[in-house]
C-alpha cells in the first residue's frame, strides 16, 4: 500500500509539473481520462464507437451551496464517430462525441429533502488534433513499418450547450454554456511500454439563464493526464492513469464562491480486440481527491468498429 500511495504521488507531482512548464505563460471543469489521445493512426480510417458507462456518487460543495448530502446515479450512452485525417504531412483526427444520460439522485436543498430524476443528451462535444512531432501521416500499406518513439501533438475541443437544461434545476446533465479547451500532449515509447502526458485548459461562456435566472460565470480550469501504457500485442493494451484539475472558482450575479476546485482521479483500461475491425476497451476510475465538484466512482465499456483505406 504505501508503494502504491508514493506511485500515485509521484504521477499527481509530475501532472503539477507538467502545467507549470506547458502552461507557465498563460494565466486553470474536469478532463474525461483519455489514455492514447496522441498515437499514430493510419490516415483515412474511420471509426464507429458505442459505449455505455455507471457511476454513482456524490457532490463536494462549498459551504455556501444549498445543496448538501448529495447521491447521484448515472447512466450514460455514448454514440461518437471519428477520422483519421492529414493535416500537410502530419498524422490527425477529428472526432464527435454524442452522450445520452440517465441521472437520478437526493440531496438535501436548503434543508430540505429533495429528488431529481432527468433524462435526455448531454452536450455535444467536437474536437480536432493533429501530432506535430514523431507521427507523420501515412497510409495504411506503409504504417507497418512505423515504431514509435517521441510524439508532441495538441488539440482543440469544443463543447456545444445542446444538452438537457432546465432553469428551475441545479442539477443537469446540460450545462447551457459552450466551453473550448486547448491541450498539448506528449506521448513517449520505450519498447510495448508507453507514457503520455498532456495538460489543457478549459475556458466556459458564461450561462446566463443559471438557477432562479442568475448568471454564472466560471474561471478556467487546468487539467493535465499521465498515462502508463503497456502494450502485449496483437492489439492488446492497458493503461493506468491519473488526472489533476484546478481551478473553475464560480461567480454567480458578481457573488465570487468559495468553490475553488483541486480534484484527482485515478483510472485504468484494458483494450481488447475482437477482430480486425472490432475491439473493445473496458475502463473505470475513482475520485482520490475532490475539493469541488462530482466525487464519483465510475465504470464502462466502449464497442469500437473501423473501416477504411484498405481495412
């Protein structure tokens, strides 16, 4: 156990360092754990995926939110599509990500016992990414003969308020707001063993129809990855991972909260092929710190279908 615990806190160290040296010239909402976002693929494939996801937990708020004692349980559905793209020589994707959720839950609201049960879409994520560095975009007929060793990639992501979002609520899985979130990622290999670290920062549009027709404004909130990835071959791999997030302190009617954010998770995936154009990954994770926001325990499995360029 205590090895485990010196492990966690070395990678926590290194995620710190990490937005210290990337993000030093800049003036920091939580990243899914994404282990792989900066490998090369090769160009003109296509991939389908379906998934579906649980988690229960609660909600750690600042003394001043009425919402307390707060359990939720999540079902979520995952329809995204993504392609492999080149962008003037260099290896890329664009992807969108289409979720649908099940949220129910209690809390106590200003002293009083209360229940939400929703369901509809989330909001639409859309993102481009494109590897500067070590991954030159090839064709599928010459990509078996590329190793990789250092790649430096980034990518921008954006969100779309298209989501289920009722006014009278404070609990919803739409936010009624747009953020973008830049990243830069670096993706190192020693032989089947892999580490990646990237580090982005989310900036909000501000909702102007929150709780009781308020406005809430949000600072940005950095939040970096490491990723540990072991590959066995034959398209098998796992990864264990952890993310730090900072920041995201709310303003609501030019009222600062006290909800500044410092919140980690710990995470892992296991990859597994079904055929040449099937696989499928199994993931969980678990808050180890949360400061402000959604302490939960999660847990999914994603179905994956590629065609393309000769697949």
């Amino acid at each position: 156990m205590m090895i485990l615990k010196t492990v966690y806190y070395l990678i926590r160290y290194l995620c710190l360092v990490m937005v210290v040296i990337l993000f030093a010239a800049m003036p920091t909402h939580a990243g899914d754990i994404e282990p792989r976002a900066y490998v090369n693929t090769p160009v003109g494939i296509n991939f389908l995926i379906a998934g579906y996801s649980y988690s229960e937990g609660g909600l750690s708020t600042a003394a001043a939110s009425p919402i307390k004692d707060a359990e939720l349980q999540i079902h979520t559905g995952v329809l995204a599509y993504a392609r492999s793209l080149d962008f003037w020589g260099k290896s890329g994707k664009v992807d969108v990500i289409l979720p649908y959720s099940g949220l129910s839950g209690t809390a106590m609201v200003n002293g009083q016992p209360g229940e939400r049960k929703v369901s509809g879409l989330n909001d639409p994520r859309f993102r481009v990414s494109v590897n500067f560095y070590g991954a030159p975009a090839m064709p599928l007929q010459e990509f078996s003969g590329y190793q990789q060793d250092l790649i430096i990639g980034a990518s921008l992501q954006v969100s779309a308020p298209a989501g289920q979002y009722d006014p009278d609520k404070l609990v919803n899985l739409g936010n009624n707001r747009w953020f973008a979130k830049p990243d830069i990622g670096i993706s190192k290999a020693w032989g089947p063993l892999v580490v990646e670290v990237s580090t982005g920062v989310f900036f909000f549009s501000d909702n102007d129809d929150y709780f009781g027709g308020k406005t809430l404004e949000q600072d940005p909130v950095w939040s970096s990855q490491i990723h540990t990835t072991y590959n066995f071959g034959r398209g098998v791999w796992a990864a264990l991972s952890v993310t730090e997030d900072y920041g995201g302190r709310t303003t609501i009617d030019g009222a600062r909260s006290d909800d500044l954010g410092n919140n980690s998770r710990l995470g892992a995936t296991l990859a597994l092929p079904v055929n040449k154009n099937q696989s499928v990954k199994l993931f969980a994770s678990t808050s180890i710190h949360t400061e402000s926001g959604t302490d939960y325990d999660l847990g999914g499995v994603l179905w994956q279908y590629r065609w393309g360029n000769g697949l």
